[in-house]
C-alpha cells in the first residue's frame, strides 16, 4: 500500500542534518464542479469530485523551524498574526496522527504563520488552501534535512494524500488546472486516497474565469465535517452518489471537448444538490442567503438575455461563484459592478481565475 511505502521511506534526521531553516508556500483554493459531500473511513471519499485550481483565493503559509532536545511534538500557531489554539490543535492533531510518515517534525521547534487572501471559513474552501500549503511546506522541509529532492510526479502524490487526510478537499489544491478525486471507470489512474491532475483540459477552460461575490463574509453556521457526517441518513444519499457519478464521466467529457453548454448543466445542477442535500439532512440546515437566491436569479436573467455562457455554482456556503470564459470577463465584470454588488457584503468580490496550483515563495 502507498502508506506503508511512504512508512518506509519516513525520514528522520542525524545531528549533522538538524540544521534552523524555513520556506514558504503558496497554494491555491479550488472549487468543485462536481461535489465531494459524504466520506468514509479515514478521509476517503463517497463519490468522486472535479474542480478548478483556482488563483486569487490562496492561503500563504510560512514554516520555521529550530532543533531541539527530547522527542515529542511542538509546534506555534499564528493566522493572520493570531495565535489561533482551535487551529493549532488542529495541526498538531494531524501531525500526531502521521509521525510515522514525517517523523522528523519531532526533532524541531515548528512555527506556522499563515493568512488567507479571502474571509476564513466562508465557504471559499480555506482549509482546502492553508492544509495543502501547510503539506508542501513540510515536504518541502523534509526535502531540506534529507538533501535529496523527490520526483516532482512523486512529490506532487504524496502531497495530495498527505494533504487529503488534513482536510478532504485539500486533496484537489495540489495540480493546476482542473484535477480529479475519487475512484471513478471513466478515469484509469483516479483513486479514492489522493487526487489526480487532468492533462486533457480544453483551451477555454484553462483560461476560465471565476469572479467568487461575497454574500456573506462570516464564519459558515455548520462546518463541512458536520455536514458531510449527516450524509450517513440522508434519505437522497445512495441516489446522490449514483448522479454524482454520471455528472464525474459527463464533466470529464465537457472539459476535454470545450462544451461549455454541458458544463454549465452540470456546474449548476451540482451546486443547487449540494445545498438540497443541506436542508434534507436530519438535522436539516440552510447555508444561503436571501442575496444568494437573488443573484442567481440575476445571473440566469443575464444569460438568457444575452446568450453569454455565465453561470454559477456554490461551495459549502452563500458566496456565489460565477464561472465564465475569459473572452467575456469585462462584459460579466460589468455586470457584477452594475447588477450584484448590492447582494455582496461591503461590495465585495474576488475576480479569480483557474490557476497554477502551488508554488514556492521567496
């Protein structure tokens, strides 16, 4: 099993390698075309999910560390220059629960410092962004002690499973473009246990826009890990999965095709199940606003008027994403400003794009 390989592989440092150093990552959010919504065992997925590396909506996370004496783990947390000890208890959580495959995280004082370039826990997927930038930080201080630099296929593997057992969606934040998680026939190299790149996407989708309208900036009242644990008696559950299936091989299709008219079905379908399912969980509950269901209305008016291919889906929360090719970013840009900022919180809005996946900061 890949586990047990990278159990095998785990590095721990001698003295003349435990040297202070420090890197910095950036990586992306992403946003689900095709939904993850219900999990199994450790991290692992019910159904498959597709979505865009997005550019903008990134998390910065900055990785010090010192040797020290003794074992045991020890670590300080800051976001945005806060202490923040739920979420601290979070990362030491998740190193305690892999020492195995990154043991030399014990043989270091560790200080994390990391922001967000978009509102925490507003249904952006921030723990997809902070938890994937956290992963290639310490795979990249492992890379650092060890002195010897992984493949970057290999790297980019282990990055996405390690990240996967952090925060779910994390899995997906490590490729750029568009990338693929969970087992699914219409993909020979998909898996439940880490994401996969898509190499075969379409011109116009690698260039597409995502311009996120923030409805509303505050916490989310329900947490995604809640939310994906009342999936279990969901009564809509086993029909969700088979439709998310058939929506994975369709969207698969569209994004190597260019066809945008399927793309726009699937996105939008997707994301009024997601929030379907919410409000049919027991117990039930609702994660849109009032200027959600208003924009959207606006958004279908746009499209039918204009024959512009603009169209929407939704994470784990009430900001819109509004999802359009390039060619027509002034044209909907202008629509935003003239149409949607009254349902945005203080006006705002993010003007993203499909990114680059991760990268390494000076």
């Amino acid at each position: 099993m890949f586990e047990n390989q990278l159990k095998n592989e785990a590095f721990v440092a001698g003295e003349s390698e435990k040297e202070p150093g420090a890197v910095t990552w950036q990586s992306p959010s992403n946003i689900a075309i095709v939904k993850y919504w219900g999990k199994h065992g450790n991290q692992l997925p019910n159904n498959p999910s597709v979505s865009f590396t997005l550019s903008a909506a990134h998390s910065v996370t900055r990785l010090e560390w010192i040797p020290k004496t003794g074992k045991g783990l020890r670590l300080r947390f800051r976001f945005e220059g806060r202490e923040e000890p739920a979420f601290q208890a979070k990362i030491e959580k998740f190193l305690e629960q892999n020492i195995d495959i990154l043991p030399f995280t014990e043989q270091f004082d560790l200080q994390i410092d990391s922001h967000n370039s978009f509102p925490h826990s507003s249904g952006i997927a921030s723990s997809a962004s902070s938890m994937s930038a956290l992963v290639m930080c310490l795979l990249d201080m492992e890379q650092q002690i060890k002195k010897i630099p992984s493949p970057p296929d290999a790297l980019r593997q282990k990055a996405s499973w390690l990240s996967r057992l952090a925060s779910g969606s994390a899995a997906r934040s490590v490729y750029a473009v568009a990338s693929l998680w969970g087992r699914t026939p219409s993909h020979s190299k998909s898996d439940d246990a880490w994401a996969v790149g898509l190499d075969d996407v379409h011109p116009v989708f690698k260039s597409y826009r995502d311009s996120i309208l923030i409805i509303h900036a505050g916490t989310k009242a329900v947490s995604s890990r809640a939310g994906h644990a009342l999936m279990e008696g969901n009564p809509f559950a086993d029909v969700r999965y088979t439709q998310a299936h058939q929506h994975t091989t369709r969207l698969l299709k569209a994004l190597q095709q260019g066809d945008i008219e399927s793309f726009i079905q699937i996105a939008e379908a997707e994301a009024l199940q997601l929030h379907a399912l919410m409000m049919t969980s027991n117990p039930s509950f609702i994660l849109l606003k009032p200027g959600t269901l208003a924009a959207i209305e606006k958004v279908r008016e746009f499209r039918n008027s204009t024959a512009i291919p603009l169209s929407f889906t939704l994470d784990a929360g009430p900001n819109l994403h509004l999802l359009y090719p390039q060619d027509h970013e002034s044209i909907v840009s202008e629509f935003i400003r003239r149409e949607l900022l009254m349902y945005c919180e203080e006006g705002r809005w993010i003007s993203d794009a499909v990114g680059n996946g991760p990268s390494r900061m000076p």
